[in-house]
C-alpha cells in the first residue's frame, strides 16, 4: 500500500507526502519530520530514489525535491497541511498533484 495525502492548500489534488527542510535540518531530517507532521507515521530505512528539478514540476516556484522511499509504523492520521490520508493499492490511485505521477514511475520501474 502507498500512503497518500490529499492536499490542504493550492494546488489542492492527492500527492506523496513532504514538505520543505527547515533551517538546520538534513533532507533525511525533514523527511522523517514531514512524514510524521503529516502522516503521524515514524518512519525509518530511508533509501534516496532521486532528486527532481524540472522547473515546471511545481506551478508555485522551482521547486527541487528529494526523494526518499522509507518503511514506516504507526497508526496513519492525516495532520498539519494535509486535509486527508488514504493507504492506495497501487492499482487504484487517484490522479497525483505535481509530477508524483512519474515519481512513482521510477519507483515501480525498479528505481527502488
């Protein structure tokens, strides 16, 4: 199962769960506190999938985002800015905000 979030704020839409790294952080630092913001889930054995850059990827800003992939536990709750949770089986999911489409891509392509 993928967890999911669905967007609180513009651009509204399901997407992957993140955020932006605060001062003083690591990426991996920030992931595991986005995760648990938004999510409540802890997670660990975080694996880097890649980096995406495309200036187009965000329609805010140039947003550069690093991707992880992570096992986690706990109880899923949606919190912070996402408005909703769901645990998708991969063979439904519902259209994704951003370029999490081919986000995914990489990682079911064996990017893993």
């Amino acid at each position: 199962k993928l967890v999911l979030i669905e967007r609180r704020h513009e651009p509204l839409g399901w997407a992957l769960p993140g955020g932006k790294v605060d001062y003083g952080e690591t990426v991996e630092q920030a992931a595991i506190r986005e995760m648990k913001e938004e999510t409540s889930l802890d997670i660990y054995d975080l694996k880097l999938l890649g980096v995406y850059s495309a200036p187009e990827r965000d329609p805010r800003t140039h947003m550069v985002s690093i991707v992880f992939t992570a096992a986690a536990k706990g109880i899923p709750k949606a919190g912070d800015d996402a408005k909703n949770l769901k645990l998708f089986s991969l063979d439904e999911l519902p259209e994704l905000a951003f370029d999490h489409e081919k986000i995914l891509e990489d990682y079911l392509g064996g990017k893993k």
